[in-house]
C-alpha cells in the first residue's frame, strides 16, 4: 500500500512535468497549425542552458530558471517562429515536419558544440525541503513540479478563457483568415504561442533533469512522450491533454515498480510513451477524406525507358571504373554511399512520389539487416529474404498507422521507430542489448570493391524500377491518391490499398539495402539503427531531393560523407549537423532539392 | 438511385435531415437550394464519402449504406467536386487516364473523352494549370472514364460562359439520353430549369419540395428559401 502511494505520488509529478512540455505543444500547434517536431529539442537546449547559468555559472537556482525560462526561451521560441516556422505558414504538412526535424537535428549539433559530452549533474529544487505523505517522502523538487504543473495549467486557463488575447488565440485555431477579418493578427498570436510553448518546453524540461539526465537525445525524444499525451486531447484540447500526461506519468511509475526487472521488460519501459502513441492513434477515429482544394506540385523530369537505360548504364560504367581504380577503403565508403542511396530510393517512392513521409524509413534498413545477418548464408536469397522481411513489416505497421494522414501519421512512424529500436532489435530475437552479429557476405563479393559493384547494380535495378513506378499505371495512381485521395476513391480506386501497398514496397527497398548494408560492414548492432539515424536520413533526402533518383544518389553520398567529414574535422563536428538542420528547415519547400538547380543548370531553357 | 431517410449531424449541427428523393436513370434530376442546404453533404453521403447518422442509400434496390467510396464507384457511381479535386501534379490527359486504368479500360479512350467535353487542346497540360472552367469539365471527364450508370455534378457551370454552359446542357443530354442517371446541384437557374425533368428543393438540410422545373417555380416556399 506504501509502496502504491509511492509509486502514484511518482507517476503524478513526472506527469505534471509531461503535462508542462505537452501543454506547450498544443499550445503552438493549435494556434500556428505548425507541430514543432524540435518542441522536446528545446526543451533539451534550454536545460543545458539552465545547467549552464545554475551549475557552472554560479547564479542562484531561482535565478537562472527565471532567467531561461522567462527570457532565453521565450525569445527562441519568436525567432524560430520568425525566421522558420511563419514562411511555412499554409504549406503542407510534409514541408512544416522536414522544417521541424531540421531545427531538432541542429539544436543537437549546437547541443553538442557548446556542451560537450561530459556527466552535468543539477541540482533539485528545494534539496532541503520535503514532506512525508505516510511513509512516503515527497521531495521539494517533486512538490516544485507539482506546483508549476498546477501553476501552468491554470495560468492556461486564465489565458484562454479570461483574456481577449485568449479569445483571438482560441478564434484563430478555428479559422485564421476568419480571424483575421475581425482585427486579429494571427501571427502576431502565432508568435505568442511559440514564445510560450517554448517557455514550456523549457521548464518541462529543466523540471524532469533530475530524473532524465541532462542528454540530449533523451530529452529530445520527449517530444514522443509529449505528442502521446496531446493526441488524448487531440492535439486541441488542454484539459485532456493534462490529463493524458497525468496517465503517461502514472502508467510509467506503475510500470517501474510492478513489471519484472528482466532485459526485456526494462526495454518494455522505455518503449511505453511509443506504445501508448499506437494505442491512442488506433483508438483515434479514422481520419476522414479531406475534400476540397486542388493540390499539385512540380516534380523534376522523369526520364523515359531509353533514358533511364542509358543513365544507369553510364552509371554502372562510372561504378565498374571505380572499384577498378579506388583502394578497398575507399571503395568501401562509395560502397556505404550506393548503399544508403538506395535506401533513400525507397523514401523516393514514399515520400516523392506517395507524399507520406516517414521518420521511420531507417528501421526498415535495421529490419533488413538483421535478416540477413540472422540468416548467416553467403546466397543472394538472403537479401531477397531481409527484402521481404522488411515489406512485411511495413505492411503490418501500415494497416494501423495509415488509418490516420499526414501529421498523425508521420508522428506514427516514429513511434514505430521507436518501438522498434527498444523492443525488437535490442531484443535477443535481433541484435541484443549491446551486442552485434557478424555477416558474411555473399559468394563471390568478397573484396570492398567487389561490394561497390554489387551496390551499384542493385542501385541501378532499384532506381530503374523506381522510374519504371512513375512512367507506369502505379505511379499515376500514387501521385492521384498524394493529390486527391477523395477523387480517387470515387474513381474506384481502394485508396487504402495503395497506401499499404506503396508502404510494403517501400520498406521492402529500405530493407534490401539493410541487408546489403550489413554485409558491406560485416559487423552490425542495434546502435546502427537507433532512432535517431531516422532523422538526418529524411534531411538529406529533402536537401539532395526526394522526387528524383539522381537526388537519391546524391543524398546518400551526402549521407556517407557527413560522419568523415566530423571525424576530419571535429572542430566542426556540430556545426555541421546545424547547418544541415538550418539547410533542410530552408529547402524544406522545394521538395525536388539540389538537384533540381543541377537540372536547371543542364537544360537552361 | 434512392436516398431514404438520410440525416447527417456534425455535432449539433443537423446538416441533413430526414431527407428521402431519388434520381431515375435516363434523366437529369435537379438538386436546388441555397449555400448551405446541404446538397454537397447529400453528394458525399450518396458516394460514400460521408457515413449518414441516419438513412440509407440504395442503388438499384440494393442497400450500398455500408460500402466504401471505391466500391460505390465500381457499381456506377461517379462524382464531379464544388471545390475542385483534380490531380494537380498530373496532366489533364494523365487524370482521365488514372479514371479509366481503375476500370480496366484502355487508356486510348482518353483522348475521346477529352474531346467529348471539348478539353482536347488541354492534354498535355499540368492539371492544376488550367482555368477553373476547364477543370470542371476534367472533373466530368474523368467521372464519365468509370462509365457511370449515376452521374452526380457539383455545380459543373461555374466558370463556364454562356456559349459553354449551353453546350454543357447538350452534353447532359447526350449522356441521359445513353441510359445514364444524371443529379445536377446548380446555382445556374436557367441551366436547371432547360435541363432537368424533375427538381429537388432542399433548404436548411430538409427537403422543401420536389416536382418538375414548372412546378418548382411556382411553389412558395422556394421563392422564400431563395429570397427571403
């Protein structure tokens, strides 16, 4: 019974501080129509900040929390609603997640210049003070988030229902240009929103670094944690949404005290934000057909038969010369970089061509991998196999996740990711907890640049076939059901098939290239598939150009040069990683990328 | 096609309600009404679009209530949208062609039915390029690339001039004259009344009344749904 209470005055105060990062998302969201994918990010710069003033500056506790809390984090909040988020006003949902994504991926890289990795133990608030409740002792700092949980919520409540302020905040969720008409200036609110929400995300953040640790990955990942908890309010209503975090908080501390202490039930924890997300999405009606509004965009040329045949030829040829002339460390590395080109070429048909994007794509590569590995052969049928692993995966996750769109969807697949990450490919089943398993490659393919070849024809096939989609009846349809899943399902298109079909097909590349990927390195881990690679893959795929097989081959070059660039030059490691999070939150509305300036400048007309 | 007893509410707000008409193949049945009574709702109930709270939707005697927009599509339904669903990224020839490889039917056929609608000279255009007016008829185009045995058109002559809007009263006649069902939601009086062989009036989400184009004109209550 003690150790109930216990447990419940736990869960109650980390979901106090789940509920003080959430309420800031909805927040933002429900005024700007923006999901701030880097909400649990800054949230994670701020506490470093707040480590910063407190720990290592000396100020007094109260002080530098004033001091982030009220000054620093309000002001990011406006300049990122200032200088990203308002020329993204109106664009889809796509566009607004990469620009998102891009400002999470560069506020690591800032992380991580400015505090190196190094332990950064802080403080609780109150160290001295504490209540006994029973047997149970309640520490200040528990009490303090108690207090701002219960100063947030109300402070909300008094904003939204008792002030004019409040009343054009709740107008312009409704309809801004509505707003608008009436006086009220919607980005004026949307810049209010930003300031508070990260003001919130700020002190969620701070508040949970006793128990999370100052790390910039994990605090990152709150965002999962805070999107679960805003679903159950639909990502509108704070109420439910307090609510949801309150449960999060519960349902976690209950599981620490009454689930066994084994490998697997350990991982179980950390994957419960992630599971509870599936839980409340399939729980969530199916999203209706949006009706209304003609929607078109401009992909890059797509070449025809002959074309694509002559291309892939000269790229074969510029391959085969290669591997004849580079040493076997170099050869290795292009290999890396054909390899991760194919794995974008899945993201090509998904998200260029299919208008899905999934922040998901890489675990499909983990998938794969770990097929081939577990199968331990040296035939070709193992890649075949991880291929057909991974699709069937992504159509298991795609019946559920694709009942929703867009957003909700996107958020979906990274919860996946996630799941994946703790649950499966951690397990024993897969890889294990830190261990990793040796691939030998196929019959034949021995030498690094023999694997260049291979990584170059399967390349050349995939992205053939790719191109082949687009010419074809599939890809007429895809980009038909992108533009108008209403239309098509009143032309008698089972939309819903599509979807789970280009879905399958999709991980079905990612996973062909997992399997190739393994045998390239010959030792693979759970590491090289974590969660996080989701994130600079859908960058670069945006940045080189997800509409076009050439911004694959660049994307994964790219993708394959960024890690030797850090390590070649680790002074600009992280500045690095801002400036592809800076690039990809300033390309985010031309999905066609840096190649499609390549084929300006071909054909200049 | 019949509609029995069909309600739709969005939260507290009856949008639709209790309305019961139907559409006889080989005519061109009228839907009328002021903005927001609720005809666009109906087109979406009767495509399957949106589930009814209420009702039921019958084609040929047979309850489709149940069954999702793709299969109503394959037992003859098609649709044209108010605010336009063309597939912008494709071209006008591609968005006709994606209607007719959903049926299996050969995609030469395209051309033909571009034609039909007088959109030849747009083929090869990007779809969300063309002029409103010209869109809609796409739309028409590519519903009619299903072979619809029911063809519901959501004011199709906004955009379209005079000359247009007379040759589309042809058109509407060719195509009940081959069999077809036709409604038609028009804001276009003189369109409505030249081509319809009967007429529903819906106000505030019910049915106010149904007879022919003369008899319609003539019923108070539509002057008053209109005027006042």
């Amino acid at each position: 019974m003690t150790a109930l209470l216990a447990y419940t005055i736990f869960g109650l105060v980390t979901g106090g501080a789940y509920a003080v990062v959430a309420s800031g998302l909805v927040l933002t969201y429900s005024t700007s129509k923006v999901f701030n994918v880097g909400h649990g990010a800054i949230g994670m710069v701020m506490a470093f900040l707040y480590w910063e003033l407190a720990e290592n500056r000396g100020l007094p506790q109260w002080l530098a929390l004033l001091v982030v809390v009220g000054g620093c984090a309000p002001a990011f909040g406006l300049l990122i609603e200032r200088f990203v988020m308002r020329r993204l006003a109106g664009a889809p949902v796509g566009v607004t997640l990469v620009a998102g994504v891009g400002v999470l991926v560069g506020l690591i890289g800032a992380a991580q210049v400015i505090w190196p990795p190094q332990a950064r133990p802080v403080r609780p608030f109150l160290d001295a003070f504490g209540v006994h409740i029973g047997q149970s002792f309640v520490s200040g700092h528990d009490l303090v988030t108690l207090a701002c949980a219960v100063l947030v919520a109300t402070g909300l409540y008094l904003l939204l229902n008792r002030t004019r302020t409040g009343l054009a905040m709740r107008a312009c969720v409704d309809d801004p240009a509505l707003a608008g008409l009436y006086g009220i200036r919607p980005t004026r609110l949307s810049a209010l929103s930003w300031a508070i929400g990260s003001a919130l995300a700020a002190l969620g953040g701070i508040l949970l670094t006793p128990v999370v640790q100052l790390d910039y990955v994990t605090m990152t990942l709150l965002v999962i944690t805070a999107y679960t908890a805003a679903l159950v309010g639909r990502l509108r209503s704070l109420p439910w949404t307090f609510a949801g975090a309150l449960g999060l908080g519960l349902v976690q501390s209950y599981a620490v005290a009454y689930l066994p202490s084994s490998q697997f039930w350990i991982a179980f924890r950390a994957a419960i934000p992630a599971l509870l997300l599936f839980v409340v999405l399939l729980a969530l009606p199916q999203s209706p057909l949006r009706i209304g509004g003609v929607k078109g965009s401009r992909g890059v040329a797509v070449p025809n038969a002959r074309l694509t045949a002559v291309t892939a030829a000269v790229f074969l040829a510029v391959v085969l010369t290669l591997a004849l002339v580079v040493d076997a460390p170099v050869a290795g590395q292009l290999a890396l970089g054909v390899v991760f080109g194919t794995v974008l070429l899945s993201m090509v048909l998904l998200t260029g061509y299919g208008g899905v994007v999934s922040l998901g794509q890489f675990t499909f590569v983990g998938v794969g991998a770990v097929t081939v590995a577990r199968l331990g052969t040296s035939s070709p049928w193992a890649l075949l196999a991880g291929a057909a692993v991974a699709g069937a995966v992504g159509a298991l996750v795609a019946l559920p996740a694709l009942r929703v769109r867009g957003l909700y969807l996107a958020l979906a697949t990274l919860g996946f990711a996630q799941l994946m990450d703790k649950l499966v490919l951690q397990s024993p089943i897969a890889f294990g907890v830190r261990g990793s398993l040796q691939v030998p490659r196929l019959a034949g393919v021995g030498s690094a640049q023999a694997q260049l070849v291979l990584a170059g024809i399967v390349f050349a096939l995939v992205g053939a076939g790719v191109l082949a989609v687009r010419r074809g009846r599939l890809g007429r349809r895809l980009i038909a059901v992108r533009d108008s899943p209403a239309a098509c399902a009143t032309l008698g298109v089972n939309v819903r098939w599509i979807r789970v079909g280009v879905f399958a097909l999709s991980a079905a590349i990612a996973g062909l290239a997992g399997g190739l990927f393994a045998q390239l390195r010959e030792t693979v881990a759970a590491s090289d598939f974590q969660l996080f690679n989701n994130l600079p893959l859908l960058l670069f795929a945006v940045i080189a150009g997800v509409t076009s097989v050439t911004g694959a081959a660049l994307g994964g070059l790219l993708l394959m040069l960024l890690p030797l660039l850090q390590s070649g030059f680790p002074a600009l490691a992280g500045v690095l990683v801002v400036l592809l999070g800076v690039a990809a939150a300033g390309l985010a509305r031309d999905p066609n990328g840096l190649v499609s300036w390549i084929f300006r400048a071909w054909r200049p007309s | 096609m019949r509609v029995d007893g069909v309600t739709v509410r969005f939260g507290d707000v009856v949008a639709v309600n209790d309305v019961t008409l139907s559409a006889d193949a080989g005519a061109v049945t009228g839907l009328i009404g002021p903005n927001g009574a609720g005809k666009t709702t109906l087109f979406d109930v009767i495509t399957g679009l949106r589930r009814p709270s209420a009702g039921r939707v019958l084609l040929d005697g047979a309850d489709v209530t149940a069954k999702g927009p793709h299969q109503r599509s394959r037992l003859g339904v098609a649709r044209t949208f108010q605010r336009l669903e063309v597939f912008g990224s494709l071209t006008v020839w591609e968005n006709v062609v994606v209607a007719l490889d959903s049926r299996r039917r050969p995609a030469r056929l395209a051309t033909e039915l571009l034609d039909r609608v007088g959109l030849g000279e747009f083929a090869s255009r990007q779809a969300d390029t063309v002029p409103t007016g010209a869109a809609r008829l796409l739309e028409l185009a590519r519903a009619l690339a299903t072979d619809p045995r029911l063809l519901l058109l959501d004011e199709p002559s906004s955009g379209l001039d005079r000359q247009e809007t007379d040759a589309f009263g042809a058109l509407l006649r060719e195509l009940t004259a081959e069999g077809r069902a036709v409604v038609l939601v028009e804001h276009d009086m003189d369109l409505v009344m030249g081509c319809c062989d009967r007429v529903h009036v819906l106000n505030l989400g019910q049915l106010l009344t149904s007879g022919t184009p003369d008899e319609v004109r003539s019923h108070d209550g539509v002057r008053e749904a209109y005027l006042g």
